[in-house]
C-alpha cells in the first residue's frame, strides 16, 4: 500500500525536470513535489519526511533556511529565556520566552549582560584558552521573582567578544524551596540545640514541655500543619503512644495503634516500614482510621534516628490531595529533627539515670576488697575466741554490717525505692484533716506503697494499694477515689493510662505522678500535663514534698508540725486496703523494677 511507502519532499530545479524524475522515484516512494523553496520550507513545518530531493544548486539555500528554522523552533520551545546582546548594548535576537517576561526584567537582563562583556573583555587577555572565559552565572531579583542567568561571550577571530548570548529562567520556585529547606533546617538545628546548663536545672517534665512548645510552633509557623500528632514507639509493646498532639479530637488519639503494615491504620504502617505515606483521599484510602473531624487528606512520616524508627509524625487536613511530594520531603527532614531531640532528652534521663548506677558499680568494685578484707579478718578473729561468745556476737555484727553496706550501695545502683526523711517525721498522730477521704496509690515497689500509705494515714485518709497499672485502672472503674498517686513505669499499664482511666471514670480528681530519676518512657508527664495533671514527684522525693503535693490537690492548708498531735508511741493506723495481695507480704506487689 501506498501508505507504507517512504515519503520524499521534492524539489524541481533548473536541471531536474519534475516529470522524469517525479515518476520515477513514484515507483518506491510517496512524491510531493514542490517548486520554490519557500514551498519546501512550508512543507516541511507541517509534514514529516522521510528525505528532501532537489537540486545541488537549491539545496544549499534550503538547507541555510531549515537551520535557521530549526534553531528558531528550539529557541523559542525552551523554557529559558535567551538573548544576543551586541557590543553597544542592542537586542541582536530574542526568544518567546523572554519576550514573555516583564520590560523592566529584560532591561535588568540587557544591563546585566552588558556588565558580563565588560568582565569578558578584561578577563580574556588573561587567558590562553578563550574557553576560560566562556560562561559567568549571576542571580538578580524583580520584586518577589527570582531569576538567574548564565551569559556566554561570541568571540570573533581577534578574540574580542563580539557579542553575548544569555540565557534566563525564573529560579523562584527553587529559590523559594531552598529557603524553606535552609529555614527547616535552621528550626531543626534550633529544635535539637539542648542548652545542657539550661536544660539541666530543669525537671524532666519541663524538659519535655519546652520541647513539645518548640515542636508545636515550628510545625504551625514553618510548616503550617495545625492538625497532628507525635506518637513514640513503645519498643516493649510495639505500641505507638501518642507524646504530642495538636487540633486532633480526642477520640482520634485514644485509638491504639501498634508498629505493624496492616489493620493499625497509616501510623502503623509507616512505623512498621519505615516509609512515608501520603493519603490524598482519606474517603478512598483503606489504611485511614479515625482522626481529624471532617479529614480528607493526611500525610504521616517516620521520626527516623540512626535508620531506626523511633515513631510517626502524623498531620492531617480537611481539604483533598492537601499534601504533595515537597511537603513530604519538608516532614521527612523536620521529623530527623524531632527524633533527635526527643533522642536527646531520653539521653540526659538515661544519663541521670544510668550514672547513679554506674557511680554505685564503681563504689561496690572500690570497696569489694576493703570489705572482704574485712570479713575475712573478723572471721579469723572469730575461730581465734571460740568460748568468748561475748567478742564472736560482736565480731559477727562486723559481718552483718560489711553485707549491710554492700546491699546499701546494690539499693543505690538499682533505683530509689524509698522516700527520704520519713525518719525524722513526728511519730504521733496529727490532726485528721483528711478524713473521709480516699486515696489510691499505685507503685510496684512494695516499700514506696507502705511509705506512702504510713504518711497519708497519719492524717486520716483512707488508702487503697495497687502494685500496677492493670490493677489500678480495675479499681479505679469499681470505686471512687478523691486523689490518685501512681507511679509512672509500671508493669501492663504506665502512669499516663493510670492518669487517663481516673479522669474518665472520675472526672476532674486529682492525680500525682511518681519517677525514678526522671524516668519517663511513655512521655507520661507531658501527656498528662496537657491534660491537668497537678504534681510530678521525682523519686527519691522528701516527705515534706510529698506532703505539700498532697495538700495542694486536695486544696487544703497543711496542718503546721506536731498540730493537735502529742509525741509518743506510733499507732499502727487502719483502713487499709490493698489490691493484689497484702503489703504486709513482703513479696506481694514487688516486681524488682529499678528506677521507676
């Protein structure tokens, strides 16, 4: 078929009659004969050719013409702007783009390019290779556009530049993008600097408000997401806890959501693989669950530390398809920054933490010799007064005291378990000011719940123990209580879902916090501070503390020492009650955890 055949354009001369050749070349090709070159030229902008048969007289013109052509087509599809500017500042040629722009950005192009010959013309005699002076890149701004330019010198064979070629583009959009990476970055760089003086004398609790306050104003003023949510990954659990929130409901951030791809929504998804995820259509998408009133669209990145997942960084909107690859890209990096500075603050906990331990190990290794030595020589003085039953008694309380002190510095390295100055505390009774009332405490030390409940006694209270958090959220949905004091780092449930239940169940009752060196892995503190908690206490905590956090919930005056209370004997108070077995036990509620 004629259709299959190649095409050819033909162009009669003065020498090739149409006729001959035309029939002949019809017998293998499809011929169309033109006979100007203006004919061709028109031809050839709007067919396609296999080839171009003509004249060698004709060619050569037609060919001059097609460069031409083709150059202008190319020049003027880019999506640069370009120009030729003559030595005395003229317009040689300009593209459609160019024209396009604003007159007084091509006049800031032409000066600009006039400045480029200048610096070509001094430049050139310094250079044997004219292609040292072949380029220069400059930058210029019109009002809130950015452009850049690249001029290039047309030198003649004297080496002089003739002319300059320049080529334009608008760089506002990458202008603007890097402004707002560098502007992440600076925020980030803001986010992770911990002042370590600063931070230091801060309580754990006001460490991680500073952050949460740094993270919420940078997500709004920078990022401008109003809608989301931090959650950590739990690595025990696999459970993602939500740390930070902002503009989401409540029922939103009560779902549980656990580090696995499938059926824990797009949060568990992403903190399973590590990958980012963008929901252009929360109606369409089957990986949403429930979050924002009336959302459309969400993205959720990984906080990623060491290619570790440490959690999902999750915002969402009300309007579809909110969210494209650059703001993904811009979530990725701030959520770097998140990860590390949460990092960091678990650092310095840990650090407090683990040194205590650490400086217990080191005295225990220091005095393991002394102290044997000292077993060992009482031992041989006790064989030496075999009868003397007097000195052998007093030589084995040697003993005993050497193994006292070894278990002293072993309570040390594992974690405070006690409550300083209960000693020193008056004895007697004081007066019954909180009578009627009912306070629950919750701790898997079995010492810090008789503690306690020896103090909040003494003036009255009634006490019921828990010696974790499954427990307490059991007998906090079976009775009414008028204040909750829960530790923080508890088997089955932490202190924030202790804090959680009580003001479900009871509305607005007060609740006190308990940590070991600031130990809060859940993030329980800030959680429940958002929330209306009314006191943390940093274990090992003083008495007086203690005391003046409890009175202060109950928003009654504390009763000045020794207050309607003769010294004497202690009375062993009554009315306690205690879940999961008796504190009398001393087994009983005791996990052996350190530095809850």
């Amino acid at each position: 078929m004629d259709e299959d055949k190649p095409r050819i354009l033909m162009l009669t001369g003065k020498t090739t009659g149409p006729n001959e050749v035309a029939d002949t070349l019809a017998q293998y090709y499809r011929v169309d004969v033109v006979e100007r070159v203006d004919q061709a030229l028109q031809a050839l902008r709007q067919e396609m050719y296999d080839a171009v048969f003509a004249d060698v007289g004709d060619f050569l013109p037609l060919e001059r013409e097609l460069v031409g052509e083709r150059s202008n087509m190319v020049l003027n599809t880019i999506g640069e702007g370009v120009c030729v500017i003559d030595a005395d500042g003229r317009c040689a040629f300009t593209n459609t783009r160019l024209r396009s722009f604003n007159p007084e950005v091509f006049e800031k192009v032409r000066q600009i390019s006039l400045q480029a010959r200048s610096i070509f013309e001094s430049n050139r005699y310094g250079h044997s290779d004219p292609a040292q002076v072949r380029c220069k890149k400059f930058t210029m701004q019109h009002e809130d556009r950015y452009f850049e330019l690249m001029c290039s010198p047309v030198l003649d064979r004297d080496r002089r530049v003739r002319q300059v070629v320049t080529i334009v583009w608008d760089a506002t959009s990458g202008r603007r993008l890097q402004q707002k990476i560098d502007a992440i970055d600076a925020s980030g760089r803001e986010l992770a600097r911990l002042d370590t003086d600063a931070i230091m004398k801060l309580q754990p609790g006001q460490r991680l408000q500073l952050l949460r306050d740094k993270i919420i104003k940078y997500s709004k003023d920078l990022m401008h997401f109003d809608h989301f949510a931090i959650r950590l990954l739990d690595k025990r659990t696999n459970k993602l806890e939500v740390v930070i929130a902002e503009g989401l409901p409540p029922e939103a951030l009560e779902i549980d959501l656990y580090a696995q791809p499938e059926g824990n929504g797009i949060s568990g998804y992403v903190a399973a693989t590590g990958r980012s995820y963008i929901c252009h259509d929360t109606e369409k998408d089957p990986r949403y669950v429930l979050g924002l009133t009336h959302c459309k669209s969400s993205l959720t990145v990984p906080l990623m530390l060491y290619e570790k997942v440490l959690g999902v960084y999750n915002i969402e909107s009300q309007k579809v398809g909110a969210f494209n690859e650059d703001d993904r890209q811009f979530a990725e990096i701030f959520g770097r920054y998140v990860a590390m500075a949460l990092n960091m603050l678990d650092l310095l906990v840990v650090e407090r933490y683990t040194t205590t331990g650490q400086m217990a190990d080191n005295v225990v290794q220091e005095m393991a010799q002394p102290l044997n030595d000292i077993v060992t020589e009482a031992q041989t003085l006790i064989e030496e007064y075999i009868g003397d039953d007097n000195m052998r008694g007093r030589l084995n309380k040697i003993v005993d005291h050497v193994e006292g002190i070894r278990q002293s510095v072993r309570n040390v390295a594992s974690g405070p378990k006690t409550v300083l100055g209960q000693d020193e505390m008056e004895k007697g009774p004081v007066e019954q000011v909180l009578a009627g009332r009912h306070v629950l405490v919750v701790d898997d030390e079995l010492n810090i719940r008789r503690t306690i409940t020896d103090v909040i006694k003494r003036y009255g209270a009634t006490v019921t123990t828990c010696k974790d958090g499954y427990e307490a959220v059991n007998m906090i949905d079976q009775e009414r209580f008028d204040l909750v004091i829960s530790d923080i780092k508890m088997p089955y449930r932490n202190g924030y879902e202790v804090f959680a239940a009580a003001r479900r169940r009871q509305g607005e009752v007060p609740v006190i916090l308990m940590t070991g060196f600031g130990y809060d892995p859940h993030h329980s503190i800030v959680r429940a501070s958002q929330e209306g908690l009314n006191a943390v206490l940093f274990k090992p905590f003083k008495v007086e503390q203690f005391l003046d956090d409890v009175f202060k919930a109950f928003d009654i005056e504390r009763p000045a020492a020794g207050d309607a209370g003769a010294a004497g004997d202690r009375t062993e108070p009554s009315g306690t009650s205690t879940a999961g077995g008796s504190d009398g036990d001393d087994g009983a509620g005791s996990s052996g955890a350190s530095g809850s």
